[in-house]
C-alpha cells in the first residue's frame, strides 16, 4: 500500500511504548496513517533497565503500527527522558581574528564546540547545547549575530547533560528492534512541538507532561527554551500508594485512579463507597472516594511543588522572566480529575490543558488527540520536519547533477566566453542556495549516529 512520504514517531516511555506513523497533508496538518501501542516493562522512571524486554514491547508497538498501516516501519525519530537528564546555564565567548569581517557560520559552530569542551561528572556527556541570546562587543539581547561585524562574541547557553550509557542502551533497543535511530530529541521539546502555540512560547509558558514514571518540564520565554527538568515521580508512584493506602492490587489501584481518582479531596462526600472484588473468593474491600482522592491529592501536591520549585529557580517571580502564558499540563497524569484547579491553586498561574489535536488532520482518531500521546505527536512533527528537510537537499542534489551535462552542451553548442560566465554564476547561485543552514540539535544528533555505530 503506497502512502506517499511518511515517517514516524516512537515514543519509550516508563508505562507504554507508542508508534505512529503519519505524513503531512495538502495543507499542513499531520494525518495518522496508523499507530501502534504496547506496555513498556523494560523501563524504570524513564531509563532502559532491561534491555530484551525493551526491544519485544518496541517490536510489539511497530507490528501493530504496521498492520493499522499496511507500512513498513524502517527509520524511527525516538525521544530521550529519564531521571538522568539534567540542564545547566553557560555563558561562553571567542574572540574573532578579524572585527572587520562578519560573523559567519563558523563563528557560532566554533563557539557551540567550545561549549561541548566542558567538563562533566563522569559518565556523563553534553548531549544538547541550546543558545539562548548572543552579544557582540558588549551589545546584549542579540538572537542571529550573523552578519554583523565584532571582535568578541558572547553567548548564553542552555546545555542539557545526560548518561552516556542510558543513551547507548536506548540506540541499541532501536538497532536490535530492527530500525534505524533517524533522530532523538528531547521529550519535553516533542511534547512542547504538539501542544504549544508561538505566542505562547514568546509570551513565556512551562509545559509540564506528567508521564508514568517522570514528569518532564519545559520554560519558554521570548520563544526560546530557557529551562528543563526531570523530576523523577509521575503517574505511577500515586498508584503504587493507592495500592499500599488500600491494600489492593496495582491493576485494581490503576482502575481506581482512571474512574473515580480526584486531585481535590473536598470535592468527594464521606458516603460515597466504591466496592473492589476480593481475590480467590474473598470478601470484596469497600473503599470510600474521600479517603483515596486524600491518597492521589497527597502525592499530587508533591510532585506540582518540585515542579514549582524548578519553575522559581527559573526566575518566574522577576518581573522580567514572568511568565505570562502560564502552565500548559499534557501526559496521562494530566487527565486527573481536578488537577488544573490543583496547579491553579497552588502555584497561582494560569493553566489549561495540552491537547495535541491543532496540527492533526480533522479526520484523525479521538484518541490520538489525547494529551497521552503528545509525546509520540510531538516526535512524528520532529521526524516529518526532518525528512522535509532531508527530501529538500535530495531534490537540490539531483537539480544539480542535472545542470551539468546540460551546462557542458551548452559550452559546446555556444562557444561564447560570456555565456559560459552567465551558465557558471547559474549555477553558483543554485549550489549556494541548497546550503541549508543546519541546526544544532541536528549536529548533535549526527554525532551521536556516529557514537552508537561506532560504540558497535
């Protein structure tokens, strides 16, 4: 069955592993050509612990993303979590040779390479430099220096560290799986990807994607990244205490939670009971709604307050680095009855709910545009982008080969030297053009191909 150009997204996370499939629609909208799903039993908090049980639940998710499909999975874009990751703040300068030149593209790769010179804890390594704001020759607040003349440019940077060995384990689940790593990106980007407008980014917005075993925090402000964290609790630590509070087992105490959880214990009176069957024929257990949203309410309030926490080390009480979009909420754990009142309540910002629904196609499946799958929408935007990107270069590529048998019969029909000048510059303008600048995360994402295959 032929689609057209289709990529597709692999979300690993601690409770399911996600793959979808889609491509990009005549007017930009992403639509779903078929997704699979299976529950992850190889990752604890975001990090691989078994690497056979991971690659049958990856396995698993692409078969069944295959038969919704009728498409073969080969090149994955994956995401990277866990408790590992952490990020830190760095300013850097080079001092240019020439003020009399412009700074060029050179310029700023040699001052990002310089940044990957830190030093780090051992096991880990640099795997995201983010530039944030440039100066040149003490001129502050600039975002592309390029072009401009200066001696000495400045940058501060948001650099994102992890363990080198959890993201080799994550590359070799992919490579024994049966694919190919196309790309990884940061989680809380791909989610932020599905679920944040522009003038939210710009008007400074935290995301917070409560997952099952982490809940992942993204700032931004002035519509670049400025913070992200990792907090290693999400939604199955409040089902593991429903569990020991009621004395049930975890699939019982999941159930619990989906039906009948709320964040706000005030919002459940004191007669109403739920009744849970016993096991082997024992008598049922009767469990009243006050008593297990008082549970999920206790373990909630904690995990809202370490993401707070990160939130002021931000700098969100400065008048400057407000932000004043709020919270944005997306992840399973998001779909807790009350919660968005909860965060209100304490953190006192706006917040709503993260839906990635407004880039798919209208006639895309309900359940898709959960909050659930923000993650893996998220990554299938990162995958289609790139392989945009990568048909672009291709197309140029092959416009160029083209051009020159084309160019050398025309130097022997026409043999005038200002013509063949005329021809030249042509083609000059078409290869200079096909130079598209790279990003940084994509350099970086070749480096860390070159890591993995290498590491073989």
């Amino acid at each position: 069955m032929e689609q057209g150009k289709y990529s597709v997204g692999l979300d690993i996370g601690t409770t399911k592993i996600v793959a979808i499939i889609g491509r990009e629609n005549e007017y930009g909208k992403i639509e779903i050509l078929g997704s699979g799903k299976s529950k992850s039993l190889g990752v604890h908090r975001g990090v691989v612990n078994n690497i056979t049980q991971t690659i049958a639940s990856i396995q698993q998710a692409v078969e069944q993303a295959e038969l919704n499909s009728g498409l073969k999975i080969g090149s994955v874009v994956v995401g990277i979590a866990g408790q590992h990751i952490r990020s830190l703040q760095h300013s850097d300068y080079i001092t240019r040779p020439n003020a009399e030149e412009v700074i060029n593209e050179d310029d700023l790769d040699l001052l990002c390479n310089q940044v990957y010179k830190l030093v780090m804890l051992p096991g880990e390594e640099i795997i995201h430099v983010l530039p944030q704001e440039y100066r040149v020759d003490g001129q502050s607040e600039i975002k592309e220096p390029m072009g401009m003349y200066g001696g000495r440019l400045e940058a501060n940077f948001h650099v994102v560290v992890g363990q080198v060995s959890s993201i080799k384990n994550i590359g070799r689940c992919i490579k024994s799986a049966g694919l190919d790593l196309g790309n990884i990106t940061l989680e809380p980007l791909a989610s932020a990807e599905a679920v944040l407008s522009q003038e939210e980014k710009e008007a400074g917005v935290a995301l917070i994607d409560i997952g099952g075993g982490t809940t992942d925090l993204a700032i931004f402000k002035d519509g670049i990244i400025r913070h992200t964290a990792v907090i290693p609790f999400g939604g199955n630590v409040i089902t593991e205490d429903i569990k020991e509070g009621c004395s049930i087992i975890e699939k019982q105490a999941e159930l619990l939670k989906i039906k009948f959880g709320s964040a706000w214990p005030g919002e459940n009176k004191d007669n109403e009971i739920v009744s849970i069957p016993g096991l082997r024929g024992r008598e049922p257990k009767e469990i009243t709604l006050k008593n297990l949203s008082k549970i999920i309410h206790a373990r909630v309030v904690e995990i809202i307050e370490q993401v707070y926490v990160e939130i002021r080390n931000y700098g969100h009480e400065d008048q400057k680095k407000k932000l004043i979009a709020g919270i944005v909420l997306t992840g399973g754990g998001s779909q807790l009855k009350h919660l968005k009142q909860l965060v209100e309540y304490i953190t006192g910002m706006d917040t709503r709910i993260g839906y990635p629904n407004e880039h798919l196609a209208g006639d895309s499946d309900d359940s898709i545009a959960s909050p659930l799958y923000a993650t893996a929408v998220g990554l299938l935007m990162n995958a289609l982008k790139n392989d945009v990107r990568n048909v672009t270069e291709a197309q140029e590529e092959t416009l160029a080969t083209e051009e020159q048998p084309r160019e050398q019969q025309q130097q022997e029909e026409v043999l005038v030297g200002e013509e063949q000048q005329h021809v030249q510059a042509q083609r000059q303008t078409v290869t200079a053009s096909s130079r598209e600048r790279k990003s940084i995360f994509d350099k970086w994402s070749e480096k860390l191909k070159d890591f993995l295959d290498n590491a073989e």
